[in-house]
C-alpha cells in the first residue's frame, strides 16, 4: 500500500467522523431545545398560577375581577381605574417574567431551530 493510499483512506475516515460528529451535535441541539421549551412552558404556567392564587386569595381584588369580567361597562370610572390598578399591581411581576421567557422562546425559534412555542 503506498503513502497516497494511506492518505485517501485516512480523508475517507475523517469525513466520516465528521458526518457522524454533526449529527450527533444535530441530535444534541434538538433535544437541549425541546427541554428548553417544556422548561419555559412550565414557568410560565407555573407564573399564571401564582397569578390566579393570588387573585383567589384576596377577595377584594377577586370581587373586582369578576365585576369587570361580567358587566365592565357598568363600572364607574374609579372602579374601573380601581380594578385595573389592583389586578395589574399584583400582576406586573408575573407578567413580565412571562414576557422575558416568551422572548427567549421566540428568539431561540428565529435563531433557525424548528418546532412550535408552546406558550
């Protein structure tokens, strides 16, 4: 066997390590960005939950969300400022970390990986 066919045999292994290496990165990347995504989802739900344990658990602010849910347009002008502030103040936190992690899913699906946002 003379040196050039060593060389060629030798090319034709590494081009099959590297086709092996880029699945197995493929698969990798596939798998990080699905638990990724469950991961998000649960936070998320995990956030609304505190959210609505919060409204179950002050009943003000659950009288006024019922109101505003069923006859909005019947509210005064203060009570209406008065539910908005109230449900909003409580909400804020767990609105704005939603918002952060739905960007990230939303960033992490225009970065070219597919699937679907769960949230």
């Amino acid at each position: 066997m003379t040196l050039d066919q060593l060389a060629n045999i030798g090319e034709i292994i590494g081009s099959i390590a590297v086709i092996v290496s880029i699945i197995y990165l493929a698969r990798q990347i596939r798998t990080n960005t699905e638990a990724e995504r469950t991961s998000t989802y649960q936070a998320v739900v995990s956030d609304f939950g505190a959210l609505n344990n919060t409204m179950a658990s002050t009943p003000e602010l659950s009288y006024m969300f019922v109101q505003a849910m069923e006859d909005y347009h019947q509210m005064s002008s203060d009570e209406k400022k008065h539910a908005f502030l109230r449900y909003f103040s409580n909400a804020s936190i767990t609105l704005k970390t939603c918002i952060i992690k739905i960007k990230r899913v939303i960033l992490t699906k225009m970065s070219g990986q597919v699937g679907n946002v769960s949230c």
